[in-house]
C-alpha cells in the first residue's frame, strides 16, 4: 500500500494517513486489542501514529510503546506524533512532559510534537521549548493543535513561531468551518494541516447523503469521507480504529479518486462555509 506523504518539514516527510489512538490506553482488558491494531497497521505501511499524554492518562503512549517493541520496522521508518497538555506547556513543563511521554514510548525521539490546545502559557515559552527539545534531538517537527486563525497568526509574530511545522483541527465533511479562512491561510504558508476526527467519531456515517453517495461509486461511507479529505494534498489524516478490519476498510480511500461529480454532490449533501465561525473542537 503507496501511502502519500506531505511536508512538515526539510528532514520529515509525514505520511497523509495514520492511525488515531484517542481512547486507546484506558483500560487494560482492551490492551491487546490495540497492540493488534497498532502492529496491523504498521504492517500495512501505515507509519503515522497520532498520540497525546492526555489519552488514557499516558496509557496510549504505553500501549503504543508496548506495540512498537514488536515490530521489526526500524524506529526511523514510523512516525510518532504525541501532545503536550496546555498546563504543562511551560518552559519547563513542555520539556519535562515530552521526556514522560518518550520514556512511555520507549522511543528516543517525537516525530512531531503538538501543543494539544492554546492554554495559558504564552505560545512563546512553549514554541521556545519545542526548539529546545528539538535541539537536544528529542523531537524532529513541533506544531499546535486546535489553533484557529487569530491563535496561528500569534504563533507566527513570537521568535520561531513561522517554524510551526502543522496545526492538527477538527476536520471533515460535516465540519468544514476551517475552509473558509484557516485552511487557505496554512495552505499559503505550506503548513500542513492534519484533520482529526476524519468520520466525526463514526456518527458521520449514519448520514443518509454521505451513504447514498458512497453507495453509487462503490465504496463505503468511511471510505468516501476518508477519500474526500485524502484528495487535498496537503491534508493528513488519522482516523482511529481498533478493529483490524475497519482499519483496512479506511485503508480503501487511498485507492479511491473522487471525479467532479462525485465532488458536486459531496459539496451539495455538505455545504463548504460561506462565513468565517469559531473553530470548533471535539
Ligand atoms: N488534537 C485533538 O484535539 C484531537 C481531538 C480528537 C481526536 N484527535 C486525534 O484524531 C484521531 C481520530 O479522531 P477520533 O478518534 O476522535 O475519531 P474518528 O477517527 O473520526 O472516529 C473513530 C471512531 O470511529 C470508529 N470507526 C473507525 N473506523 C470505522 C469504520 N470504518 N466503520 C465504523 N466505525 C469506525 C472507531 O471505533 P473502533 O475503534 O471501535 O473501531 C471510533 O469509535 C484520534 O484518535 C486522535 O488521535 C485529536
């Protein structure tokens, strides 16, 4: 399976699909489970694992860590997106969370760091974290998460906030609020955007529209929505399973081409925005 890559940064091409592991790490009964998604998906060349200390308190990290142990796939050959908690992205606290998160990763280095929300510190102290983290090795890219367009024009006015490497938002077909500003204004500056909740957590697929589209070009409503997001270049995507199966039905977007037609009636069923809105988060 060809996965496509986008930029984040001169040294770290990042696939466009990955695997997301929110809820993941928080029970221990559900562990193997996710260890066997995890493996199955590296197996099936999906290297991009999205992460954050928050997921079951650390547990995803953990589990994520127990499942890369057992891979013969070289550590350089994945990528490991984690996130820091606004409240500890201090100076301090940005780099003494990152160490917590790689010590449960087994890993010695992120391939992104993102902060998970805008929060208290000022955005300078963190992003002068990051650049010290990422100085010392332990991470290759930093980005932000649930930044929305006045937050990333901020970022960029601190020193080495036009480092920014990605901003991970809410983003699919019934939450497409970010194409009105957000997007273009990324897109202008090569800022890759990574859409988180790429199937609104599965509910987008009880949509009568989004079925009946999917239906007369032969593929499923994941895969539609997955496919939909995939034809952006410059969009990644990080839709969570634990189900094997699952994984490879969303796996089927890649080989899905959306023509005109099917674009129009996508566009039709959900409305690109036509006034800017406040960005919303899950
Ligand atoms: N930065 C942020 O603030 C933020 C916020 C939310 C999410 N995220 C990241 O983005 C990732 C993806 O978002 P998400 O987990 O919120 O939602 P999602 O990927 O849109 O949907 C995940 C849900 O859909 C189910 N599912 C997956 N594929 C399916 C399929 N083909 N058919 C039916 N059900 C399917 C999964 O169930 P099973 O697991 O039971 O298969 C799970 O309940 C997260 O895991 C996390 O890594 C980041």
């Amino acid at each position: 399976m060809k996965i496509p890559v986008a930029t984040i940064s001169k040294d770290s091409p990042m696939p466009r699909f990955g695997l997301g592991t929110w809820r993941m790490g928080e029970r221990s009964s559900a562990a193997q489970a996710e260890i066997a998604v995890i493996l199955a998906s590296i197996e099936r060349g999906v290297t991009l694992i999205d992460t954050a200390e928050m997921y079951g308190d650390g547990g995803a990290e953990a589990v994520i860590g127990r499942a890369i142990s057992g891979t013969s796939v070289s550590r350089e050959n994945l990528s490991i997106v984690s996130k820091v908690y606004p409240h500890n992205a201090s100076k301090k606290g940005t780099i003494a969370a990152c160490e917590r998160s790689l010590k449960r990763l087994g890993t010695e280095y992120l391939d992104g760091y993102l902060l998970h929300w805008p929060g208290e510190h000022p955005i300078a102290e963190t992003v002068d974290a990051f650049e010290t983290l990422r100085a010392q090795g332990k991470i290759r890219a930093w980005g932000v998460s649930n930044f929305d367009l006045a937050n990333m024009q901020e970022l960029i006015t601190v020193p080495n906030g036009k480092k920014v490497a990605t901003n991970q938002v809410l983003y699919n077909l019934s939450r497409r609020s970010v194409e009105f500003d957000l997007l273009p204004w990324q897109r202008e500056r090569d800022i890759p955007t990574m859409a988180y909740s790429p199937i609104e957590q599965a509910r987008l697929l009880e949509s009568a529209k989004l079925k009946s589209i999917a239906y007369d070009i032969g593929a499923t409503p994941a895969q539609l929505a997955i496919a939909w997001l995939l034809q952006q270049p410059d969009v990644i995507v990080i839709p969570k399973t634990t189900h094997i199966a699952r994984l490879e039905e969303n796996l089927g977007a890649l080989s899905l081409t959306l023509d005109a037609t099917t674009l129009s009636a996508l566009d039709a069923a959900f409305a690109p925005p036509r006034k800017p809105a406040p960005l919303a988060m899950l």
